[in-house]
C-alpha cells in the first residue's frame, strides 16, 4: 500500500469524475461534476481499506468529512478505554 496523496490522488480523481454522475458512497444521492466531492475510501484506511479502485468512489464533501469525523471519535473512544483500563471489546 502506497502513499494516498499527491498524483496518486489527482489521478483516481479524474478517473471517478470522468464516471461522473455516481452514487455517492456514504448516502446513496447523486455526485454530479458541479458540486464539491471527495475521493472517498469505501472501507476507511484505519480500519483496513486500501487505495485499490474497488475500494474508491466519490463522496459529497460534506458526508465524507462527517464519515472522517465519526472514525476519529471512535477511535477517540476506543483509546479512553484502554486507557482507563476498560477492554474495549
């Protein structure tokens, strides 16, 4: 697994808005060429999802930054409990 981010990113991108109009992958509504989306992971980095093309599909900006931040906050979560002792299972 590569580095996401540079021409990598630039590259899939235009590979995904050249598919444009797709469902977007976090609600299901239509992402169409004028308005703002993300490359998004259909399965988040963090939890195992590669940078393969299966794995990528556009995203509305607004659902992919809310995916991110649900992902962090467990994550977030998952640490207090160990922290505290608690199995996080």
């Amino acid at each position: 697994m590569g580095k996401w981010s540079g021409r990598r990113v630039t590259t899939e991108r235009a590979r995904i808005a050249a598919l444009l109009p797709l469902p977007c992958t976090r609600c299901g509504r239509l992402v169409t060429p004028g308005m703002l989306w993300h490359v998004d992971h259909l399965l988040e980095q963090v939890l195992g999802g590669g940078h393969d093309r299966a794995n990528l599909g556009p995203a509305h900006a607004r659902c992919n930054m809310s995916a991110g931040q649900a992902v962090a906050q467990s994550r977030r979560r998952a640490r207090a409990r160990v922290v505290r002792g608690i199995k996080p299972w």
